[in-house]
C-alpha cells in the first residue's frame, strides 16, 4: 500500500513537474544531422546537451558549463565530452565567431544546440539546462555528493582535500568553478565537472522518501529547463545501466589571445576525432 501511493505520488508529481519545465527546442533551419528523429521509446542511441548557466536565472546569461552526453543502451555506456567553454567557433544564427559559451546569451538553449551540432557534426537530440541556484539545490536534495579529488586546494572559501571527498551544493559549485590553481586549467576543471555529474546521477537513482521526490521535483521545477517530454523521461530508465560504464574525454586546444581577449582554439584533427567518436557511439 505504501508503494503505491509512493509511486502515485510520484507520477502526479512528475507530471506536474515536466510540463512546467518542458521547453521544445526551435531551430532556425531542420538538423542536417538526424533527418529522423531517434526514438527513445525504440532505445535508440541518443545524445543529450547539458547546459550549466553561470547566473541564478534559468533563461539568461552565458554557459559555464557545456557537456555533450551520448548514451547507448544496447553496449551500454555513456560518453560524455566536456566543451571549454573559452573554445573559439561560429556562433550559428549569429553570423559571428566568438566563445561558445556565448552562444546562449545570444539565443539561449536553441541557438547553442545549433552551434555544438555545428561545431562536432553530430546531432543533439535533448537538451538540459539548469542555472547556478538548481544546481546548488538539487545536490543538497540528495544529502550531497561523494567525489575523488585529484589534488588539495582552497577555493570560494572552502578547503578541498585530496581522496574521497563529500560536497553540499555549495561546496560542489565552489569545486567546479576553481580552474586557475589547477595544472590541468580548464580541461582540470571540466574533469571535476564531469566528476560531480556522475557522482549526482548515482545519488539520484536511489529510491528516496516522498518528502525528497518533493523537493527534487521543485528544485527542478524552479531551475530546469528541457526539451524531454513525460513520456521520453519514463523511458529513459531503460537506458539505466548505461551509467555504470562512462567514458569522459574533453575538447583539447590552444590558448591564445586574439585582440586581447583569451580563446581555446580547437584544431580540425581534433575535432574530427571527437566526432568520430561520438557518430560512433550513436551509430550514426
């Protein structure tokens, strides 16, 4: 009796929660790179955009974080591809070529998914954008999270320690925004990026108590957007074991400074090799 009305209680929930947070992706022109769309409900191997706002408001600003997720369920693995946000490209819809982490601020999740599509020739079949705020709360709505620090530092006041770390939400933004002491620079910052993803998708697949479905599915509410709709995010759990085997890999390139301000640019070997792989992995 208790688990039906759990899961009662869920479902209404949900519902009510994606269709605040559903937002359909508008293109200015259809996607060259998946004429048919893939079906989650067939298990087709799909490809998400995570998008991470470096405001508190869930609509504006510039992206902190970009990270393409290609997930296969008959392997079943994730490959997840960090995107610096200082690398260079063509800003599509915008005619210019400028940060990629521009490209939201200058037409939101619509125009960034053109231009990562763009910029690695694959397909982007979901989007997830969430601000600072969401971020912050849904990782305090799982009782934090657990990661491995490569190394110690100090950061927006707190202290990071080598090992087996445990991160409020907070803590976690602190730990993933530090990238100037790091040695590895930004590509160190898009690994602990990664880190903190893969320790929270662990987290949020235990079964919680109703009272933590309610504030994850408000915190999500107040902070997420998405193209994903009820029915895509209830088949999505076949896609589950995918979890259990991630490969993590991120964008290499050159600083440089062009008319004083700082760019990664990202040769065409390298870019070919990163969209290889991914084509591959979606079987494209």
């Amino acid at each position: 009796m208790c688990i039906a009305v759990f899961l009662f209680y869920s479902y209404g929930t949900l519902t009510k929660t994606t269709d605040d947070i559903y937002r359909p992706i508008e293109r200015t022109h259809p996607s060259v790179h998946r004429p048919e769309p893939a079906l989650v409900e067939e298990h087709d191997p799909i490809s998400f955009l995570l998008l991470g706002l470096d405001s508190e408001d869930e609509t504006l600003g510039r992206t902190d974080t970009l990270i393409v997720a290609t997930v296969n369920q008959t392997t079943p693995s994730i490959q997840m591809l960090s995107i610096p946000r200082d690398t260079r490209t063509e800003i599509i819809g915008h005619n210019t070529i400028d940060k990629i982490n521009h490209a939201h601020a200058f037409g939101g999740a619509d125009m960034t998914v053109e231009t990562v599509e763009s910029l690695l020739d694959i397909p982007i079949d979901y989007v997830v954008t969430i601000n600072m705020q969401g971020f912050t709360d849904l990782i305090d709505a799982v009782d934090g999270i657990t990661v491995t620090n490569s190394f110690s530092f100090e950061y927006g006041g707190f202290e990071f320690l080598e090992g087996p770390t445990e991160l409020s939400g907070e803590e976690a933004l602190a730990y993933v925004r530090m990238r100037y002491e790091d040695p590895l620079g930004d590509s160190g910052r898009n690994i602990r990026q990664r880190q903190v993803i893969e320790s929270f998708l662990k987290e949020i697949v235990q079964f919680p108590s109703i009272s933590k479905i309610n504030e994850i599915f408000t915190t999500v509410r107040d902070n997420v957007e998405t193209n994903l709709t009820l029915s895509e995010m209830i088949d999505l759990f076949a896609y589950e074991p995918s979890r259990h085997h991630i490969e993590q890999h991120t964008l290499q390139g050159t600083g440089t400074y062009k008319d004083g301000i700082y760019y990664l640019l990202v040769s065409d070997e390298e870019l070919e090799k990163q969209s290889n792989k991914l084509k591959k992995h979606l079987e494209l």
